[in-house]
C-alpha cells in the first residue's frame, strides 16, 4: 500500500462555491494538519478549533488512489461517532466513499 496522507483545511465553505475553480477556492484554504494513518489506515485529529473542515484523504498526486474529500463541522462538544473511509483505486472505475463505522 502506498503512503496516504490527512489533510484538514480550514475554510471548507469555499468547496461549497461552484462559482469558483478548484484552485481559487484553494488559495482560500490553509492546512490546519496533516496526519498520516497508521498501518490499519486509522487516524485521529485532535485539538482542533470549532468550526467547518475539509478532511482530505490522498497520497498527495502521487498517483494511485481517487481523492477523497469531506467537509466536517467540529463541535465544541466533539464527536462519538466515527468515519470509515475506503479510498479506490485510480482507473478501477470505482469511487471513493464514506460511510458511518458500524459498532463492533
């Protein structure tokens, strides 16, 4: 498996914009943190100020895996429910998803 990083950007209300091109809207942004998972793809970000993200899943145009993109609104309370994300693979035909983790 190739390295996958975590990527948090602040401002995620400019992804919600179609009137601007996915590079102006990036200009508008500014990395929070970056994570790199740990070898059963889990990661946790921490301390981070209330407000509206984007998580952004990738190997940084390394190539290899579809992007994936999510717009998380932290709470001062924070959250008990947690995100499974499963990357596809580049050329597959498939998508990446997101989904609420089930119980174990």
């Amino acid at each position: 498996m190739r390295v996958v990083w975590v990527d948090v950007y602040d401002n995620a209300q400019v992804r919600l914009d179609d009137s601007e091109s996915f590079v102006e809207q990036k200009k508008r942004q500014k990395m929070v943190a970056s994570i790199e998972p740990n070898e059963n793809g889990e990661f946790k970000v921490i301390h981070l100020p209330q407000g509206f993200y984007e998580v952004v899943v990738s190997n940084r145009g390394m190539g290899g895996y579809n992007v994936l993109s999510v717009l998380v609104n932290v709470s001062p309370n924070g959250a008990k429910d947690k995100l499974c994300m499963d990357l596809s693979l580049e050329g597959q035909g498939g998508h990446s998803t997101v989904t609420k983790c089930s119980a174990n």
